[in-house]
C-alpha cells in the first residue's frame, strides 16, 4: 500500500522516528490509525450513551433529584463490607 501524507506530515513522521519513539515510518501510521480506531469507538459508545439518555428523557423516566440530593443519598449508603 502506497500512501501519500504530504510534505507536513512526511517531515511529522520523520520527527517522531527521529525522536525514538519510533523504528521507523510504518510504525507512526499504525500508531496513528490505531488511536483514531480507538477514539472512534469511544465516539461511538458516547453516541449510544447519549442515545440511550434522550430515549430515556423522551419516555419520561427523569430524575428530579438535584446534586444534593444525589450526595446525601451517596453519604447515607452503608460501605460495602
């Protein structure tokens, strides 16, 4: 697979094998590709979080409890034994 990053990224990856960080330029891409892959599956379960919270909100089940409330009743549980 050929890949053209363009000058910016060339000399990018070039820094970071330069740095040690890496043995060399295919090492930088998976790197890279890895925590994109990464960051996006968390995106995708914030968006299932966020999904799941609207449907929640849409089919009434809303807690009026406000932040004091959610600590005092926090404060109130007996620890775990």
């Amino acid at each position: 697979m050929n890949v053209s990053l363009g000058k910016a990224w060339e000399r990018y990856v070039a820094e970071q094998v330069e740095s040690g960080l890496f043995n060399n330029a295919s090492e930088v891409v998976r790197d890279a590709l890895r925590r994109q892959q990464e960051h996006l599956i968390k995106l995708e379960a914030l968006q299932a979080d966020l999904r799941r919270g609207r449907e929640s909100v849409e089919a009434g089940r809303v807690s009026r409890a406000g932040p004091e409330d959610i600590i005092e009743k926090a404060k109130s549980r007996k620890p775990a034994a």
